[in-house]
C-alpha cells in the first residue's frame, strides 16, 4: 500500500461537488455579508417558490429534468428599492410596493443567485432574482420577481384568476422545513412525489407549514407572492397581487 | 487577499477539500455542505489570515474544524455497512474496463472502506500525513495536538489499515 493507492481510493469529486465549489465562489460579496443557502427538492410536476427563490425554468429543461434549485442571496435592500436600482442589480424594472392596505410593510429584500439542477445535480440554467419580504406583527409575506421565465411543462396546476387581462394563478401545498443533516424517509420520498409535500433543507428543526403562491408575469417579469402560513386567504393574497398589478 | 486570490486558491484546493470532507462526513451531500461552510467562513474571516502562504493550510484548518462540528451535530442515522449499501460508490472510482483494472478498482473500494472505518481522529491524521502529504510537524499545527499524538494516531492508523486490509484478502 503506497500514499498514490491512498490517494486513488478517493479519485476525483464528482462533478456536482465542483458545481458547488464553484457556485459558491461565484455568489462571495466583496462586503462579506452573510451568504444563505437554500436547497429544496421539488416535488414532482411543479416548481414552487421559497422564502429566497423565484425558480421556474424553460428552455434548459429540453436537456434535463428539473429536480432541485439552489439559491443563495445576501441581504441587499434594508431600505425599500427603487425600480431603477433593481434594475441596476438585475436588470429588471419591477412594479414594486412599499406598504399594502391590509398592513404588510416592507421589512428587507435580497438578491439571489439561482440555480436549477437536474438529478445528477448538473446546472441547466442560472438567473438572478429580488426577493422583498413584508411584515405584519409575526406574518410574513414574500414578493419575488425575476427575468427568468416560468416553465410551462411544470406550470404550477392551480385556481387561474383573471384581472386587467393578465392571468394570475393561485396554488397551495405543505411545505417541510428540515434541517441540513435530514435523512428523507422512504414515506418522505413518497410523499414529495405525490406532491403532498416539499422540503426545504436549511432549518434548525422540522417544521410544517401551508404555503400558497400567486404567479403571474407582466412585461417579461414574473411576479410570486408568497406566504407560508395562514394569516391572509386565497382572496388576501390576490388582493395584495392586485395591488402590486396596479402600482406604477 | 482579494476576491479574485481567494477563488483561485481555493480552486487549487478543491481536491484537497474534497478528500478530508468527504473521509469525514462519508457521504456526498454532507460533504458538500462541509466545505460550503468552510469557503463561506473563511471568506468571511480572511482579515484574520496573516501570510497568504499559508493559506491552505489556514483553510484546511477550518475545514477541519466544520468536520468536527458537522460530527457533533449529526445523530448517527445510517451506520456505515448501510452507507457502503446505499451510497452510489461508483462515481468515486474511475472508469475501467480490462480486468485488472477491475481489479484495482475493488482494492481501492477496500481500501476506501478501511480508512472509513477508523475512528474520525486517526483518520484525519491519516488523511492529512499520507494522503494531502504534510508533514508530522505540520499535522501537528494543522491538528494542535502534540507531535507525539500526530504519531501515535499514524502508528494506529497504520496497523487498523493493515490489519483490515490483510483480512480482505
């Protein structure tokens, strides 16, 4: 046994390790500020939004099939944004709303880098997206906008509303928070495949909560709206859409 | 050091990264995690590197120590008999196809397997010594333990290698 056996035990990363490595580096702030992660398995059939990401994808699923997301943001925004300096930071020009009639304010906003990946963890696509969080005593509410465009092959199958011609479409599921280190059951596994679930690596313990979307684009940006928990209704929640729809 | 150094350097470690992580955690995925923290961590405390030569072994060092600290956290779930069972191995090993290589390919999987089961500590020291070729003083920096202990854990190492091994075959 000689040190280059030792060595040949171990051989090379495997090429999602590189992905990583590099993504990582990719995504460093040269002000340092703390970087999260977030990594979510996607049940199968839809790709939904969590607290960081706006993630739905076209043309780069015709090579692969899409089976997770990794996002990693860095706080960008303390105070509200400007359109035209998320437009600087991403290049999109989003309607944007302070403050919603049913109490939600702005709170914080970030920017993240996405990533979708295929099953052999294989990036098809990498786009950037604004993420502004609302508040209302312990609530919390998620707008996140992106250039990216939605996938129609897993367009999320929920309740399609129309207003001022544009469509917007509402769908609900649980969505399992769970720490890094969580080993997926097989009853797990089943359950993020029939869709009863979805889950979230990143928490400090497992938790359990409804989360519902709006979707909808406008001029080449998709729009989510988010809330995971149940303070705001479907109407609640298209309503604050709406708002954001008819702000300039 | 500036953005652009530090992606560069830690490039040039990736390998290096990749092999004490994953001879830690022993899985892909916490390996990847493992070092995640690390490159975020580090990045975060490059103030306090004083030499840039020494930065891998700075960056070793707080691999390291996201090893230990993974170790603490993680509930044994899945003892390593199961692991060999259920980890796709495949991947870790190049594509062969005569026989010897073939071959060869079982030896290095046996010889994964006995590093795998050493106790964490003796196999770091192992890792580092005969795999990522420093020396016994620089273990000793890396590991701040006494040089005598670098040498104990090695002698141990050794013979649970050897010992394993002669039973494989």
């Amino acid at each position: 046994m000689t040190k280059k056996d030792l060595r040949k035990a171990f051989s090379k990363p495997p090429t999602h390790f590189h992905n990583m490595v590099e993504m990582t580096l990719n995504n460093l702030t040269e002000e340092k500020e703390k970087v999260k992660m977030k990594k979510m398995t996607l049940r199968k059939g839809l790709v939904f939004a969590a607290i960081t990401v706006l993630a739905l994808s076209t043309t780069a699923l015709a090579a692969g099939k899409l089976a997770s997301i990794t996002s990693m943001s860095n706080t960008a925004y303390k105070t509200f944004p400007t359109a035209q300096k998320i437009s600087n930071d991403i290049g999109i020009e989003p309607q944007l709303v302070a403050n919603f009639d049913n109490g939600f304010a702005f709170s914080i906003g970030s920017i993240a880098t996405n990533k979708d990946r295929d099953e052999d963890g294989n990036v098809m696509r990498e786009y950037k997206s604004v993420t502004l969080n609302y508040t209302n005593g312990n609530a919390m509410v998620i707008v996140t906008m992106s250039g990216a465009t939605p996938n129609n092959q897993d367009a999320i199958a929920g309740d399609k509303n129309t207003y001022k011609d544009i469509e917007l479409e509402y769908s609900s599921h649980i969505s399992k928070s769970v720490p890094d280190d969580y080993i997926m059951t097989e009853q797990d596994k089943k359950d993020v495949e029939s869709g009863k679930y979805t889950f979230n690596t990143g928490g400090e313990n497992i938790t359990s909560k409804k989360v519902h979307v709006v979707a909808w684009q406008k001029d080449n940006i998709s729009y989510r709206i988010m809330e995971m928990g149940e303070t705001l209704d479907q109407q609640g929640l298209l309503n604050m859409a709406y708002k954001i729809i008819d702000s300039e | 050091m500036d953005k652009e150094t530090f992606t560069k350097k830690v490039l040039e470690s990736e390998m290096t990264l990749y092999r004490i992580a994953k001879s830690m955690t022993l899985n892909e995925k916490d390996c990847e995690d493992v070092v995640q923290n690390a490159i975020l961590k580090s990045f975060q405390k490059l103030d306090t590197l004083k030499q840039e030569q020494f930065f891998k072994t700075w960056l070793v060092r707080i691999l390291i120590n996201e090893c230990y600290s993974f170790k603490r956290k993680s509930v044994p779930t899945i003892g390593y008999e199961d692991y060999l069972e259920t980890e796709d191995v495949k991947d870790d090993f190049m594509v062969t196809d005569s026989l010897e290589q073939m071959e060869k390919k079982d030896d290095y999987q046996a010889l994964y397997g006995a590093i795998a089961r050493l106790k964490p500590r003796v196999r770091m020291a192992v890792i580092l010594y005969y795999i990522e070729e420093y020396s016994v003083e620089e273990v000793k920096d890396i590991l701040k333990i006494p040089t005598g202990t670098v040498k104990s854990r090695l002698s141990k190492g050794r013979k649970e290698l050897k010992a394993f091994l002669e039973k494989q075959e």
